[in-house]
C-alpha cells in the first residue's frame, strides 16, 4: 500500500516563507499526479496546486505568483515552496498522489497532512 509523508509545518509570521515536503513509497502503480491541499478549521479541503507527471502545474487564485509546486527527481517526492505567507493560509496541508493526471480515481492516496499556522 502507498504510504504518503508530508513534511516541512511549522508557525510562522505573516511575510514569512515554509517549505513543505511529500515523500510517497511502496506505490505498485506509477505515480503520475500529485498535489497539495489544504483544510482550514471549519473548511472543506481545496486544492492549493498540482503538478502532472510531465510537469504541467496549476495553482489556486490566491497562491498564484507566492507557492511553487514541484517534484523531485524519481517522481515520488513532492515540494511546496511558500512564499508571503498570509495569515489565511493557515491550514493542515495535504499530500495525495495518484496514478491518474488528474488525480481521479480509488487509487488517489492522501497524507496526514501537515499543520501551517501563520499569524498577524
């Protein structure tokens, strides 16, 4: 069974920067989409940004132009680099990898997800 890790929460200050991580491993299928989401209190999870297997990204509205999405070399690590970090991203962010593009699919697996707080 895939395992999904995520990695890199922490409590940070508006403006501040984070770096999160996603490692997934024993996958019997090959991995072609990954994504982040995120889940703040009293939210439905939302999609932050996702990366195809040939590299195509796309992001939500209001992460445009601060996160960055990309994968590591072998295709099973994934990163989110974020940048001006405002107190509305403040969510438990989620790793889901699947063997679909567009992450559709029973076989699309999730993390734990990962705590960010950020505060004003």
């Amino acid at each position: 069974q895939v395992q999904v890790v995520e990695s890199g929460g922490d409590s940070v200050q508006a403006g501040d920067s984070l770096r999160l991580s996603c490692a997934a491993s024993r996958s019997r299928f090959a991995i072609y989409g990954m994504a982040w989401y995120r889940q703040a209190p009293g939210e439905q999870r939302e999609l932050v940004a996702s990366i195809t297997r040939s590299g195509a990204t796309n992001y939500a509205d209001d992460v445009k132009g601060r996160f960055t999405i990309s994968r590591g070399d072998g295709g099973s690590t994934l990163n989110l680099r974020m940048n001006s970090l405002k107190p509305d991203d403040t969510a438990i962010y989620y790793c889901a990898v699947s063997p679909n593009d567009d992450l559709s699919g029973p076989l699309t697996t999730w993390g734990q997800g990962t705590q960010v707080s950020v505060s004003s």
